[in-house]
C-alpha cells in the first residue's frame, strides 16, 4: 500500500511539474573553413615553351574534405600524384612516384636535359581534423646551349661579334669565358622540392606552402685560360621560400606571414679578379640586379627577387604570397631562358562556430493553470493528515 | 512500524521534524486546493472594477477619440450566450493584464473595426471565462459590447488546435491581421490546464455597429 501511495504521489509531481517544463529553440552555425596551400619549385621557359616543374598543392575544408596534388612536371603522367577523402576517419595517400621529364619540342629536348620529376600525396581525416601535404620536385635541369649555338646562324654570328672584343682584351679572361659557351655544359639548375601543407588542430588550421633552396650554375664546368675550372662562372643560389596562413578557430582571426627567398650571387674567382667585379653578390627582396659581368656578353642575365605580400580576400580569408624569384638567363642565346623559383602561396580563412542563444518563439499567452492542482492539494492534505496521526501517535506513546 | 515508532520516540529531533513536516504540507495542501479559488475572486474583483470603468463617461470619450488603451484596462464586453460568458475584456494579454480573465491582443485592430480582432481568454483559474470555448459550433454568435456599440460575430469553422506559437499550415499565426476582413479570433490554452498547444475559435461579423453601449 505505501508503494502505491509513493508512485501515486510520484505521479502527482509529474503531472504537476510537466506544464512548465518547456525547452526553448535554439539554432547552430556550423563551423566553416577551408585552407589552401600551393607551391612551385621552378617554372622555365625557353624558346617560348613554358614548362612548370615540382609543383603541389593541398586544401581542406571543414566539410571534412582534404585533397592533395603533387606534379613532378606537370601533365605528364608518372610524374603527377593525387590524394583525396572525404569524412571524418578516412586516409589516403600516393607514395613517390618517379619519373624521367618529357618534352614534347624536339629543338628543347636536345637543348634542355630534364632529370627525374617527382610527386607524393598524403590525406587524412581523423577527429574531425583534416589534413593534407603534396610533394613534388624534380631533380634538376641542364642546359646545353653549346651543341645548338654551334649549329646554328646564331652561334656564327655570335661568334663574329665576339671575335674582336676577344681580341681586345689583354688577360683574355673574357675571351675563355665566350669559349666556355660554346664548348661547355651551359647551364645546370638543382631545383628543391615544393611542399604544400594544409593541416587542422583542434584551435587552429594552418596553411603553408614552401620550396626548398635551388642552385643555378650558369657555365658549370668553364675552361679559363684553357685550364679547367671547378667552379662555375656563375652560381646563384635562392634561399628557402615559405608563405604561411595560420587560422584561429575560436576567434575566426587569420595572421598570415611571408619568408620570401634570398638570392645570393657568386661570380668564379678567377673570372670576377680578371674583370674587377665583386666576387659575391646578395640580393634582397624587391631588387632587379643583372648578374656582374655579364651584360653585353651572350650569358646577359638578371635577377629579380619578389617581394612577400598578405592579401584580405573579399570572403574573409587572407593570403600570403612569396612572389618568387624571376630569372632571365643567357639572355644573349635565342631568347635565353627565364627560369621562376620559389613561388609559394597560402591561404586561410572560416568563421566560427555560432551557437545562438536559445530562441523564445513568440508564443500566445498562457490562459490557465493546471486543473490538477487541486487533486495535488488533496493529496497533501491526506499526507499531512497521516503524517499528523503519526506524531500524535508518537507523543501518545511517550 | 514499531521499530519506526520507538526510534522517533526515543529522539526529540525527530518528534520535532515530524510535527514540522505535518504543518509543511498541510500549508502547500491549503495553497493548493485555495490557489484556483483565490484566483476566481481576484478576477471577480478585477471584473467588478471594470465594469465600473467600462460604463463611465470618461471611457466612453476616450474610446471616442481611439486613443490607445493603456494594458489593463477596460476595452469591450464580450458575451456568447451558448456558453453563459459575459466578461470585460482588457487590453492587453500579459500574465497580469490577463488576471481579469480575458484580453485583447495590442497588435490587432480594436473590437468590431476591420481586421482580425483577437482576443484571448483563461479556461481555467481567474474566472475561466473560456472554460467552454470548445464546445462552440459553426453558427454559434459572439457579440462585442463597445463604447461605440455593439457588433456580432457568427463562429465560422469548428474551433481547431495550433501549436503555442499560434503558427498554421501556411505559416502566418492566427492573430496576424487580416486587413479588409472582419474576423474575430478567440486563442486559450488546450487541452485545459495545459499550455502544449492552443484552441483557436474564429468568427466572421455578421453585424456591424449598432447603437450606444
């Protein structure tokens, strides 16, 4: 009978407290983001053929997406590698993948000596945190402008030009150096990989694209006073690049940085005491500097180092940018060649989560109270009644 | 049970407890059966005032002049003969304004203009002037007492049910004006002694102004 009596008062409070139990509405944002990262190791061009060596990619976005891409040189397969998932615990990757460059123009191919090009994609999902890196590379470029100067009316006009400027010049210096043009390995490139990476953290997304340091060497291996020599004529060697976007995702507030390369410039010794001219040479951001020495001679050459930039984007995002490092080479044999190192972009942005308050929808007016408070007010009154009895019942007993 | 009785007689705390318990519940017993009642003679005595004021002069010309009601105050008498109800309504549904049993919602127009003229009503406590709306029928007359006269409105459909927020099918809410009709809706909680849903009862006017009140 008690059990009866405690599931009936129970059920009493129940009836009298549900009334007023109502949960408000409520509406969430989802979180939103996307990151972006993409970097070239080297674009070139020659007679008038744009090639694009070592470039990557990577992008997540908070719809638990992540894609990587990776091309040794682009569009030939071999060379291309492509990672993807979608949702959360997922993972994908291509290991690397090799192989020899191909050149579809037959007057490049005999100039230009392409090494292995080289990609790898890595994607994963896991904890709702997306990420994503794309590597490619390639492993350098030789220039061999000596066998087509030689075959062609250029390389004998060239020739005729030079002869009394050669002639003129008392320590020759100038003169081994044309020589080393046409009987020697005209250009080698050590290109870097380029490295994009989107990654997500649980307080942060982080965009950031690099490439690594390259070595040009324009005349490699030089006959100078016709003796072989080690170094070559000239080495340029560009720094280490890096854009990179880093996304808050409590704040929604992105901070972009940019470590644009260095480009350093070294003239042979024997070449730069010969002709005067300062055996290193440092190039800074936003400088266009012809290399020392060679203007008017058929290795004319310059270089120009960009400048780091960080852009608001109309959407919210920001984007850093390493401009990259411009090249124009041998600018005095049919056309030359324009090599750009070290581009890196990355990018970020979202908007956080929004958890709205709780809503009130507007409701018409309550217009009574519950018809169960009497009942509930005769049942305490029963149990007041008992309880009452027992005291009495207690003192009685005393 | 003797072993219960023998440990509260052997402890003075306990008899105390006991004796306080007994005197706790007989007082929320007391409130509980008295809260209904209370609330119908304070609505009684709400009621009492508004019929006062409902019949001076001073109404009336202010009625007059449509200046706004202040909330709280007299606005119309609405009477529907089939379930024996004959209130003043105020302006006004906030929870006190409501305390006198029936109020007219501030955002639609005044009793008897054109629109849809919304009032709503307690069907429990505070006199329960809408205790019986569901039992009203296609046909069944509902009239309006103003200043100004008096105007009858005829129930249109069945009454129906709506979610609190009063929404219907095609989205708007059952007090949302209807300019260029003449529509009188009546909104109470439902089921009785719930506020889950709403019933909603809506009548056309079947008989515009006519004479003083």
């Amino acid at each position: 009978m008690n059990k009866v009596r405690r599931i009936a008062g129970l059920a009493v409070a129940g009836l009298l407290i549900a009334p007023f139990l109502a949960g408000p509405a409520s509406a969430d944002n989802p979180e939103t983001f996307a990151g972006n990262a993409a970097g070239t190791a080297l674009e070139l061009n020659a007679l008038g053929q744009d090639l694009t060596f070592g470039s990557s990619a990577a992008k997540v976005t908070s719809g638990l997406t992540a894609v990587a891409d990776g091309a040794g040189q682009a569009a030939i397969p071999g060379t291309v590698t492509h990672s993807e998932v979608s949702g959360d615990n997922t993972a994908a990757s291509q290991p690397q993948t090799c192989s020899n460059a191909a050149l579809q123009n037959d007057q490049l191919n005999a100039l230009l000596a392409i090494g292995l090009a080289c990609s790898q994609t890595n994607v994963a999902v896991s904890g709702k945190n997306p990420i994503a890196t794309g590597t490619a590379s390639v492993a350098s470029v030789g220039l061999s402008a000596n066998t087509v100067l030689s075959q062609t009316p250029i390389g004998s006009t060239l020739q005729q030009v030079l002869a009394p400027i050669t002639s003129a010049e008392p320590t020759h210096t100038l003169g081994s150096l044309i020589d080393s043009v046409f009987n020697s390995k005209t250009l080698e490139v050590t290109v870097g990989a380029a490295t994009s990476a989107v990654s997500t953290a649980a307080g942060t997304v982080t965009s950031q694209a690099t490439t690594a340091a390259a070595v040009i060497k324009i005349l490699p291996t030089p006959s100078i006073n016709g003796q072989p020599s080690t170094d070559p004529i000239i080495t340029i060697t560009v720094g280490q690049a890096a854009a990179k976007a880093v996304y808050d995702r409590a704040s929604g507030q992105a901070t972009p940085t940019v470590d644009p390369a260095l480009v350093r410039i070294n003239i042979n010794p024997l070449i730069a005491q010969g002709l005067g001219l300062p055996p290193e040479t440092t190039v800074t951001v936003d400088q266009d500097v012809p290399v020392p020495g060679t203007a008017g001679t058929p290795l004319d050459s310059e270089v120009k180092v960009g400048h780091g930039t960080t852009t608001k984007n109309a959407d919210g995002s920001i984007t850093a940018t390493a401009d990259g490092v411009s090249i124009a080479l041998l600018r005095g044999i049919n056309g030359g060649i324009t090599l750009n190192l070290a581009h890196a972009v990355a990018s970020v942005g979202g908007t956080p989560a929004v958890v709205t308050a709780p809503v009130s929808v507007p409701q018409l007016p309550r217009t009574g109270e519950s018809p169960l408070l009497p009942i509930a007010g005769a049942v305490l009154l029963g149990c007041a009644v008992l309880v009452r009895r027992a005291t009495r019942r207690v003192h009685r007993v005393r | 049970m003797d072993a219960v009785v023998r440990f509260l007689r052997a402890r003075r705390w306990a008899r105390i407890a006991l004796s306080g318990l007994s005197a706790v519940l007989l007082i929320g017993a007391v409130g509980l059966l008295g809260y209904p009642l209370y609330t119908n003679v304070s609505q009684h005595r709400i009621q009492q005032r508004l019929t006062h004021q409902f019949a001076s002069p001073e109404f009336k010309q202010t009625y007059k002049t449509q200046q706004q009601p202040k909330v709280g105050d007299a606005l119309t008498r609405i009477k529907i003969a089939k379930i024996n109800l004959d209130v003043v309504v105020v302006e006004g549904t906030t929870p006190s304004a409501l305390k006198a049993g029936a109020g007219h919602y501030p955002a639609t127009p005044l009793p008897c203009a054109d629109g849809n003229v919304a009032i709503a009503g307690h069907r429990t406590t505070y006199g329960k002037p809408f205790a019986n709306v569901d039992q009203l029928k296609p046909g069944d007359t509902i009239e309006l007492d103003t200043p100004l006269g008096s105007c009858v409105y005829s129930v249109s459909q069945a009454p129906f049910v709506v979610l609190p927020d009063g929404k219907m099918a095609n989205g708007k809410s059952v007090v949302d004006n209807t300019p260029g009709q003449h529509v009188l809706t009546l909104t109470s909680c439902h089921p009785k002694g719930s506020a889950s849903h709403r019933i909603v009862i809506r009548a056309t006017l079947v008989k515009g102004l006519s004479g003083s009140a």
